[in-house]
C-alpha cells in the first residue's frame, strides 16, 4: 500500500508518505523513497508502476525549473507526464504467461509548492486529468488514500490551513503513523517536506525523530485534558 498525503497551512504546504512498495506479483513489499525534489521550491510523490515514475522522476528532474516558472503549473506537469503514461500503456504487454494479475502501467502523480504567497496542490491522474486541491487544503494518492482521507477528516477540527508549517508537520506525521497502526503494508520510514517562501525543505530522519517526540507531547496533552475533561 502506498500513501502520498498533502496539506495546506497558512505559511506553506506539507507534503507526506510512507515508504513501503508492494510487489503484488510477487507477493513482497520493499521500502522507497516516495518524496521527490521538484526543483527547489517544490516537491512530488507518485503512487502506481515504478517504471513509469522512475520516467517522471527522470523528466521533472530535467524540466523543473520550466514547470515551476510555467503560467499553468498544472498544464505544464500534465504536459510532461501524459508522453510518459502513453507510451507505457502503448508498450504494456497484459498477457504474460504465469504471471496474471501482475499489475498495470497506470500511476497518480501529485505535485506540491507554494508561489506567490500561495500553495499549490496537483494531481495527475493515470486518464491525464488534472485536479487541484489547494483549495481544499488536503489531499492523497495511492492505495491508502482513503484512509489517509479519514485520518484527515479527524484532524480538521485543528483548522490546518490557519497554523504553521510546524504544526503541519506534526499533524501529517500523525496521520501516517495511525495509518501504520492500522495496515499492514503502510510503514516506516516516513518522509515529511516542508514548503514555504524560502523553498522546499526535505527533513532529516533526525528532523523527523524531532517532530515525532512533539506529536508524542500533543497526544499526551490530549490524553490530560480528556481526563480531566471526565474527572
């Protein structure tokens, strides 16, 4: 199972994921990295065929800064996505003996950034569409979005969009944990990018352990407050 969550804060955007890849053909899971620099003021993830994001990893390497200065961000990464998922599905052999059910060459990409003082949040589906979710202000790809979703849905009551970039963090960590808690195949090493005005920032495993002791902290404060709350 694969999730790539995104979230909007007041000063920038949260990109998360776990790193966990399931080889259904094989019936074995592999860890890998899922957050990728989009130049330097942005960042992608991507669920679905690794032979297909491993072309889009190669392409938006190539191509950041052209996607990032573009007047249509989303135009422009459907642009340079839509050759790739072409041609993988006009290359993919269904039928291979012995191995049925091995897959497809379909695959989401979601892209993140903040740019005139304002986030930015794109999905590229497998069809090519386009989907844009910064209004919303959360969004996720891959097999475990749904529960990422509701994971989402039980935050909202700590209006995301209204606090910082490190409350965000903590918030996203939070939800990929409780998404490792509750499948199997979502797990650790998580990944966390922070972007704001001064760019895109991957954290540090150290960074990241950081985070994991104030989200360790905020849930002990809940546990107080909820006990108080029934004294």
């Amino acid at each position: 199972m694969t999730v790539v969550l995104a979230t909007v804060c007041k000063d920038g955007v949260i990109l998360g994921s776990d790193s966990q890849i399931t080889d259904k053909a094989r019936g074995m899971t592999y860890p890998a990295e899922k957050l990728h620099p989009l130049g330097d003021k942005a960042a992608w993830g991507g669920s679905g065929a690794r032979s297909v994001l491993t072309d889009v990893q190669r392409c938006f390497n190539e191509n950041s800064a052209a996607i990032l200065e573009a007047p249509d961000i989303g135009r422009a990464l459907q642009g340079h996505v839509l050759p790739i998922l072409r041609h993988h599905y006009d290359t993919f052999i269904a039928d291979v003996p012995g191995e049925e059910g091995g897959g497809t060459p379909s695959a989401y990409v979601m892209a993140a950034g903040w740019r005139d003082g304002a986030p930015w949040i794109i999905e590229i589906t497998p069809s090519g569409m386009i989907g844009h979710y910064a209004d919303i202000g959360f969004h996720a790809i891959g097999s475990g979005a749904p529960l990422a979703q509701q994971a989402g849905s039980l935050l909202s009551h700590f209006h995301l969009t209204e606090r910082s970039v490190d409350f965000g963090c903590a918030a996203v960590l939070r939800v990929l944990q409780a998404l490792d808690l509750t499948s199997a195949s979502v797990g650790k090493p998580f990944s966390l990018c922070r972007i704001d005005a001064d760019g895109a920032h991957h954290l540090s495993e150290e960074e990241i352990e950081k985070v994991a002791e104030v989200v360790a902290k905020w849930e002990k404060a809940e546990q107080s407050v909820i006990a108080k709350l029934f004294d």
